[in-house]
C-alpha cells in the first residue's frame, strides 16, 4: 500500500475527477492525493464494480469516496473498496443535492450524528490497515456550527474515524440548489482552525473555495493537517498541479516539463481508445489546462472539436499543442 501525504488533495467532483481526470492530474503532481467522484454505495454492492472501481495502478495515492445511509451497504461497499486497493475510504456527508438529500445521505446526514457514527464503526471493521475518513460541512440549515460542529465531531471521532475534510461552508437544504451551496453562505475558515485547535491529535483538512497554492500553504503553516482544491484545480491544473509536488511537498523534479506530459498522455489515449473510451470524454480534463496563456483559446478549440470525430486519436492533442507555447 502507498503511505499518503494528506498536505494536499483534489476534491471529489462529481462528472470530473473521472479516471481520465486522475491520470492527468497524476502526471502533473506525484504526491497529490486524488478522490475519486463520489460513488453510492448501493451501485457498488450490486452494480459493475469493475466499471465503476476501475483506476489505473499510476493514480495512487488515490482515495474512494462512497456516498450512503444503509449501514450494510457501507460496510460492504468498504470492503471492496479495500480489495480494489484504494488507500483511503471517504464518506460523504457533505453534498447538498435534492437527490442525495432524498436518499437520506450526504450532508443531511449531519443532523444524525448517531448513525454516523454506526456507519463508520461497521466501515472501520473491514477497512484493513486503510483510513476510514469523513468529507463534512460546518454545518446544515439553521444549525449553530459553534455549537453543533464540535459535538458532531466529538461523535465521529468516538467512532474511530481517522481523518477529517471540513468544507467550510454551512450546506443550505432548503431552497438553494448544488450551485447555489459552492457559494452561499459566506466561507468560515475559522471556524475549521478552531476545531483543529480542539481536537489536535484528529487530522483535519480544510476545503472549500481555496484556488491557489499560497492559500494552501498558509492553512498548512496554521497547524491545519492539509487542504483540498476543487474547481480550481480542475480548471487551471497546471498553474495548481505542476507546482504542488515543489511549492507544497518540498520535493523538486529535474528535467519536468508540461510537454513531455501531454506526449506521455498522447500514450495513455492510445491505450483508452483500444479498450473503448471516447476521445473527447478522455481529453476533457485538459481544457484548462494552458488557461491564462497566449494560445489557450485556439488549444481549447481544437480539442473541442475534433475529439468527438470519428476515428480521431493523439493527433488532436499534437495538433492542440501546437497552438500555445509551451514552456517547462
């Protein structure tokens, strides 16, 4: 198993941190920790695990995140989970969609701590030697999170859970949609800062809202065990990515450059497209990838384009390329 460095991670986003998205991520930055999209965990008891588990040995450290209510299914989705060789499984307890909402998971979970609480001892149980870890708000509705957060997390903790993703935001049920809940109500960094100072030997990472490494370093050097980016990364990768494994890992790559990634991803859409993957669902996360820089446009262009083509392969990227100048 590959030990994880939890100072940095990519949120799980669901339709985009897909194992296309992984991989590409994973060129950029070696230590990142990456998550998958939140997968329910029903659909991975009964349904296609290999379809919906499969990931490339290379994405490691690489986490699941499994979304439910039933205790069983939870239990059992951990388990193979495990078997399938993620280094961590997540629960979410923090998405605010009607449809999760409807399903009594995600954040709405968070006004039952008790059965939180069953969910992740039964998880514990089969989880190995791998983390059990919660992605969580501050809070839900009309709740005080001064007053609710930290008895929330006394209980998870009692549990046995290994780590903490705080999204520093309340999650608002009643009349706001999805994205509506990435930005109201206002963000409470503080409040996260001050749950770490409570509970010091419980690891906490802090997400919501954060779009840059300057960002990320300040929360690490306020005693915060690691942040997660979501948006941003997924936009700007390589401002992001590139320069995570130096500016937060303190680990230096000689003779790196974003070129010779995109051509060793050139390899890796040859070896999709021959086990059935569509061009323009593997080349997606590269869109923002040159964003902010003379030739983005025309780079964003061609790949739109030409990768819903019949028959189009590498070439659309190598011809992409060639519209932006590419430096290390």
């Amino acid at each position: 198993m590959i030990k994880v460095n939890r100072r940095f991670a990519i949120a799980p986003m669901m339709k985009w941190t897909d194992k296309h998205c992984r991989y590409f991520h994973r060129l950029l930055s070696r230590n990142t920790l990456l998550y998958t999209e939140m997968i329910f965990a029903g659909a991975i008891v009964k349904g296609n695990r290999k379809k919906l588990l499969g990931h490339h040995q290379k994405e490691h450290p690489l986490a699941l995140q499994i979304g439910g209510w039933d205790i069983s299914d939870l239990q059992e989705a951990t388990r193979i989970g495990v078997d399938y060789g993620y280094d961590e499984i997540n629960l979410n307890l923090g998405c605010p969609s009607s449809r999760v909402k409807s399903g009594r998971f995600g954040a709405i979970m968070m006004r039952q701590p008790d059965h939180v609480a069953a969910c992740l001892e039964a998880m514990k149980k089969v989880s190995k030697n791998r983390k059990i870890t919660v992605k969580c708000r501050i809070g839900v509705d009309d709740q005080e999170p001064e007053k609710e957060l930290p008895k929330f997390l006394e209980q998870v903790i009692a549990a046995g859970v290994d780590g903490i993703i705080i999204h520093a935001r309340k999650a608002i049920l009643r009349g706001l949609s999805p994205k509506m809940n990435r930005t109201i109500p206002e963000l409470d960094y503080d409040i996260v800062l001050e749950m770490k100072n409570k509970f010091p030997m419980t690891e906490i990472v802090i997400n919501g809202g954060i779009d840059n490494l300057n960002q990320v370093n300040h929360f690490l050097n306020n005693g915060l065990d690691g942040v997660m980016i979501g948006r941003a990364a997924y936009h700007r990768p390589f401002e992001i990515l590139f320069s995570a494994d130096k500016e937060v890992f303190g680990e230096e790559h000689v003779n790196r450059s974003i070129r010779n990634l995109l051509l060793s991803f050139c390899d890796y859409i040859e070896t999709e497209l021959n086990k059935g993957s569509k061009l323009a669902n593997i080349t997606k996360p590269l869109l923002g990838v040159f964003n902010g820089r003379p030739g983005a446009r025309s780079f964003r262009r061609v790949l739109s384009e030409k990768s819903f083509k019949q028959g189009a392969g590498p070439e659309v990227l190598l011809e992409a390329m060639d519209f932006v100048e590419i430096r290390p």
